[in-house]
C-alpha cells in the first residue's frame, strides 16, 4: 500500500431481498476482497449513505452476481459482521459503562458509553468518539474501547437515543438517524464535548474523532468548539471554506483513494487551511476505500487501518496530555 502524505504542519420487487436476514454461509466466507469489482463496492457506498434505495442497490448488484456470486452471496460479503469486535464490552482493563448526559438544545438526555482505563491514576484526556449514519453500533463502541486502552476517557454518544437508540440493525438505524434533525444532532455532539471536558476524570482536553458522517462531525466540531483541543475526521465531509477561520484545534484528516466522493473535496479544504495557516496533518492511503477503518465490514484495510489508527493515538497524546 502506497501513501501520500500531505503534511504541512504550519500554515422494492421481485429482486426485493431482505438485507438484515441474509446471514453468512461457509461458500459465502470464501469470497475475496479481491474478487469484487470496485463497482461493487461503490454501489455499496451509495447504498449506505442513502444515494439509492433497497431495490435499486440489489438491481444494481445483480449485474456483477456471476456464478457463486450470487446476489445474496454479494449482500451478505458487504454487510457487516458485529462477531469481529477487538475490545470485549466486559475487558476488566476498562471501565465501561452507558451513561445519559443533557443536551436541551438537541436530543434532550443522550445515552453514550463511557470508557477509561481502569487503572489509571491521574486525570486522562478525553475523546469523543462520532459514529458512521446509523447510530452507536458494535463497531463504534469498539473504537471507543480501542482509545480507551491507549490512555484516555472516551465518550461515544448515540444520535439515536431520541427514537429509542441504535435498534440493532444498521439499515434500520440509517432510516432513523435520517429522521433526526441536523442541527440537534451537531448539537448533542458538541454537548458531549462539555460534558467530557468537565468530567471528574478528564483532564480538561478533549479531542474528537468521527468516522464517515462522523467525519463531517469532527471536522463541525473543529469550526464551532473553540476550546476543541484536536479532532481526526476520518473521511468526513469538510466545512465550508469560509469557515475554515474559526478553527482551532490541530487537525489530523484520513482519507481513501477510492473515495472520490469525500477525498474529492480534500484539495479544496487544503487551499482553505493553508490560507489561513491553520495547523494540521492529512493523509491519503492508496488503494483504499471509504469506510477502510471499520473491521467489520470488507472495504476494511488492515494496513491503512492499523497505521492510520497508531497516528491518531500518537496525535492524541500529543494534543491531549
């Protein structure tokens, strides 16, 4: 795997299947990555981000479903298998727990897992942690765990808990959290932001790392949480360039290659944050796709995942110790 590094540092019918159903069998297990045309795996990305509906995406699939590639054997590879979660909810390393913190101006309480080491003996650095668009799955609540171990208190809130949290399925929570409010959503993230910084166990500087939606986040965060002390978008919508002032906090951005969509995006924010000499790292990894981080699912990179994961703990520690 290649990388570029841009570093400055300164300035529904009869092909209607049923997504949540279709469960992995062994002739389905041997499918490869590398057996999948990338169009596949874009069709996915417009699929999870809303830009198609069920029927068209399984429309859509079935051009590439060829001998054991069926449709259903396609579906099951793309969807995501909760069994591979790094950090165990119950690791006696950790205390982890679901807290409910206020956000009056969005969701009202918010539920959100609570993580730290637990062992630790001083005040830690906090991070808020920003799931994809469909609510605090298993995935996120791993990464949370995940920066947790690395030394910090995470926070990782579930836009969701207004309609009765993540249900479980990441379909349905797609269509719920499409059903939130924009502004109330940015605004439950931001209050996570306060309530983290004044927890008893916080040293008072706290980062924010999103991931996809969450991206768009981090980066939000970075542009209207002035004592921000750093944020990681990991393919995350960038802000407007006219906002790019407002900004802060030191940013580490991660994107993909093959993710035309966001990363097209990049060189323009860069022109914005060298304009105003705003501090920050960004890095773009060869041959991945949108999504590379999340181990649960086949757009999974383990080398750009697991070297883009050790620069942003190293980034935290840098910024929030």
């Amino acid at each position: 795997m290649e990388l570029r590094n841009f570093n400055t540092g300164n300035s529904e019918g009869a092909m209607c299947y049923n997504i949540d159903k279709i469960h992995k069998t062994d002739s389905m297990d041997q499918i490869k990555k590398e057996d999948i045309k990338q169009e596949v795996f874009d069709l996915y990305d417009d699929y999870a981000h809303s830009r198609l509906n069920r029927r068209d995406f399984v429309e859509r699939l079935s051009i590439y479903a060829v001998g054991s590639l069926t449709v259903p054997a396609l579906m099951s590879f793309l969807m995501p298998n909760y069994t591979a979660i790094q950090v165990k909810p119950d690791d006696p390393r950790l205390k982890s727990e679901y807290i409910t913190y206020s956000s009056p101006k969005g969701g009202g309480n918010i539920k959100a897992l609570l993580s730290m080491p637990v062992y630790a003996k001083t005040k830690l650095g906090g991070i808020v942690v920003v799931h994809e668009n469909r609510g605090l799955n298993p995935y996120i609540e791993d990464v949370a765990r995940r920066a947790a171990l690395a030394g910090f208190i995470t926070l990782a809130p579930d836009a969701l808990t207004p309609l009765g949290g993540y249900p479980g399925s990441d379909d349905a929570g797609r269509e719920m959290q499409s059903k939130r409010d924009k502004g109330e959503m940015e605004q439950d993230f931001i209050d996570a932001f306060y309530y983290l910084k004044n927890h008893k166990n916080c040293n008072g500087k706290v980062g924010v790392v999103g991931f996809c939606y969450g991206g768009g986040i981090a980066n939000m965060m970075a542009v209207r949480v002035p004592e921000l002390a750093a944020a990681v978008p990991y393919y995350g919508a960038q802000p407007a360039a006219e906002d790019v002032p407002k900004i802060h906090a030191p940013l580490m951005l991660h994107y993909a290659s093959l993710d035309t969509r966001i990363t097209g995006g990049w060189p323009a924010y860069e022109a914005a944050l060298k304009a105003n000499a705003k501090k920050y790292e960004a890095f773009i990894y060869e041959g991945a796709n949108h999504g590379f981080h999340n181990d649960t699912t086949p757009r999974y990179d383990k080398a750009a995942a697991e070297l883009s994961w050790k620069r942003t703990i190293d980034f935290f520690k840098q910024n929030l110790g």
